[in-house]
C-alpha cells in the first residue's frame, strides 16, 4: 500500500483514529493540543504513582501467615506516600486545570480511593498466592516475587520501520507460559467486565508493537480499571496484529489533509477539544 504520510504513530493514536479520523487529523497532524483536565491529570500522577509502587515496595517483611489486612496497610502507606509526592509535582504544574479548591480535593480523595482498593486487592491476592504455593520449595521466592513484581514497567516499544512506538505500562511473566501486557484505566468502564473498543484497539496495537519487536505473541492484555478494580482479559491472536497491519496501512494511505479525515460524530463530540475547530471548519468539496 502507498505511504502518503510519515505521521509518527502509536497505539493511543490509532485508538483515536478509530474513535474518531477528524480527531486524530487535529491532534496528530496539527498538534493542537488538548486541554489538560483534571481526569488527565489524575491520569498522568496515577500511572507514575504505580510505576514507582513496585520499585520502593518491599516483599522482605512479608511472610506466609501474615494478616492480609496488615500487608495491605503496608501498600496503602507506600501508594500514598507516592501519591501525595506526584500529586505536589503534577498536580502543581496543572493547577489551573481544576475549576475550584473543592474539585481539587475531590479528585485528590477519589484517587486515594482508588489506590486503597489497589492496596487491598494486591495485599489479598499476594497472601493467596503464598498459602497456595509451598514455602518449603527453593523456587519460593522467585515464584513469590515472579507472581508479585512485573517484568517490565513504562516500557518504551519502537518500531522504527513503522515509524511507531508507545508505553507499555507493566508486563507480567506467566510462569513460563509467556507475558501479559497490562494497561491501567482510571477512565470509566460503561459496563462491567467490557472493554470498550478504543481500549481493545489500543491493547492490540500494543501487542502489535510486542509481537514485531521480539516475535513473540503476548498471551493476552489485560485491562485494569482502577474505578472497580476490575480486570478484564482479552486474549490476542494472529487476527488482531493482522487488524492493527490493516489499520497502520489505512492511515497511512490518507494525505495529511483534512478531507482524508472524516468526522466521526457520536455524543462524545459534547467533550471534544476539537470541536470548536470540527463543526466550522468544512473539508474543500463542502465549501
Ligand atoms: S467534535 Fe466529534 S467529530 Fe469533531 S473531532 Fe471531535 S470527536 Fe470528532
């Protein structure tokens, strides 16, 4: 297929493009950029937070037969510890973003929520997975820290030949039966145990990145919503690199021009950045 353009892709851009092709002409091809908003930006302190969870926490102290509850206390101190020094770096940078003192210190105490069901959910998951495993075997611990520390965290995957790249944020090895991709949500899920399709697409072109990087298919991506603490698997197959191939060679078959990029309209467009630009805007044939 003809490359008609050179726009530096990545796996949130086409989750984007397939959200909405207008969309990503403003943002990937004008630069216009986004306004931060305080989801954005809880985002952003949410992600760090977790990247550095697993580099300052510490397994030594934890044995089997430990109160679950006291572990989880420990991850709770760690979680919001980090929180409150991103919040101070992030948070300060993007003040102007919160439309109040009070909208401030709300989003600050749900983020806080939903690091302490974190907190709960990895203490009681850990202390499971450590009276099921036998603490006489020499694997103990490898197997304890294997099944607790990811492999990798805020990995960095190129492919230069596509002229693509995105941040994975954790993989997790899965005893010898592979890796799983993890990408954490602290957008809200409109159903339970569903991905919505622009995360499914984003998951895939990660797995994308995975597979023509190191020629290894990863077992599935996970999804975890931070707002429920739920995770949600998807399996990924040779049919969804296929379709990420497809949707690389779509978009790069577009002129960078703004009629190539057809506006998508759903009621989303109500929360749109762009919109002010897309509905006055009209491509050359409506002109
Ligand atoms: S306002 Fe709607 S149609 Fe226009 S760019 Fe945004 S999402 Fe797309």
């Amino acid at each position: 297929m003809e490359k008609n353009n050179h726009i530096r892709l990545s796996p949130t851009g086409i989750a984007c493009y397939f959200g909405c092709p207008r969309k990503f002409f403003y943002k990937f091809i004008r630069k216009i950029e986004e306004k931060p908003r305080p989801s954005m930006v809880r985002g952003r302190i949410v992600h760090r937070v977790l990247e550095h969870f697993f580099t300052f926490v510490d397994l030594t102290d934890i044995e089997e037969g430990k109160n679950w509850q006291e572990v989880w206390e420990k991850f709770r101190k760690v979680l919001f510890s980090l929180l409150e020094t991103e919040w101070n770096q992030i948070g300060k940078l993007y003040e102007d973003c919160f439309s109040s003192e009070s909208q401030k210190t709300s989003f600050l105490n749900e983020t806080k929520e939903f690091l302490n069901f974190y907190a709960i959910k990895l203490a009681f998951s850990l202390m499971s997975k450590m009276r099921e495993l036998d603490k006489n075997s020499q694997w103990f611990e490898e197997e304890i820290k294997r099944f607790f520390y990811p492999k990798n965290m805020e990995m960095k995957l190129e492919l230069e030949e596509e002229d693509m790249a995105g941040f994975v944020d954790k993989t997790m090895s899965l005893f010898g039966k592979g890796i799983a991709i993890v990408d954490y949500k602290t957008s809200k899920c409109p159903f339970p145990h569903f991905i919505p399709e622009e995360h499914l697409k984003q998951g895939k072109a990660y797995a994308f990145l995975w597979n023509k990087l190191f020629g290894e298919m990863p077992k599935h991506i996970s999804f975890y919503y931070l707002r429920t603490g739920e995770s949600v698997f998807y399996p990924i197959s040779e049919r969804d690199i296929e379709e990420i191939k497809n949707d690389i060679d779509t978009i790069r078959s577009k002129k960078p021009v703004l009629d190539e990029f057809p506006k998508k309209e759903t009621r989303l467009c109500d929360y749109c950045d762009f919109r002010e630009f897309c509905f006055k805007e009209k491509p050359k044939e409506e002109n």
